[in-house]
C-alpha cells in the first residue's frame, strides 16, 4: 500500500536532490572494492566486470551509503533520503532492500563486508 506523495514530502526529496548534487563534485571517481565497483557519475554498478541491475530504490540507498562511506548512516536518514519522510518509521523496508542490495553485491551476504549493519543504529558502507 502506497502512501499519500505530500507537499511535506515533496520538498524533502527537493532539498535531498539539492543537497545531493551540491555535495558531488564534477567528477566522481568509481569506488572499488573486492568485490564489486560502484561508478557514482555513471549511475553503474559491476561485479566481476559484468553490470548489476538494481531498481532505482536500491540504486538511491546505496548512492546514499557510498557516498556517507565509513560513515554511519541512521536509520531515519536513509528512510526519509530514500522513501521520503512519511516511511521515517518503517525500518522493515531497509532490511528487506538490503538484503537484496547484499545478495547482488556481496560475495557472502550473510556475512556482509561492505554493506555493514550497526544494529539499532543504522548502516556503514565500508570499502
């Protein structure tokens, strides 16, 4: 069930998009890991050199994450970055988005490297 998409909610993603391309610089760099390259300025994502699709909802929390990386990010924050702030108390959905985010990305996602869980805080991408 969807949501009513406010005016409340509207100027959340505006001030999100805002924040987002004043915070990017003009070129991105690809961030590498071991097990898979996340290229920001292209939108892509590889692994083992071959393309990963991911649904424009797991592109924006792992946008979200890598550019924050080594930082934690809250629950509350990428819920309201990423669904917007009306979901800011369904933290079911990032459990469910990143699990699927570790099984496409993470060589062993029930061991996750780089797509850490801090429990009851929030969620650290580290490189």
């Amino acid at each position: 069930m969807t949501k009513p998409f406010g005016m409340d909610e509207f100027l959340a993603r505006l001030r999100a998009a805002v924040r987002r391309s004043a915070a990017m610089p003009e070129e991105q760099p690809a961030v590498v890991t071991d097990a898979f390259t996340v290229d920001l300025a292209a939108r892509t994502v590889t692994r083992d050199g071959a393309p990963v699709h991911l649904t424009p909802t797991e592109w924006a929390l792992l946008e979200m994450l890598v550019r924050n990386r080594g930082k934690l990010v809250g629950r509350r924050e990428l819920l309201r970055e990423v669904w917007g702030p009306a979901y800011e108390q369904e933290t079911h959905y990032l459990r469910v988005y990143l699990a699927q985010l570790r099984r496409k990305l993470e060589p062993e996602p029930s061991a996750p490297r780089h797509l850490v869980t801090e429990a009851g805080m929030g969620y650290r991408f580290v490189e």
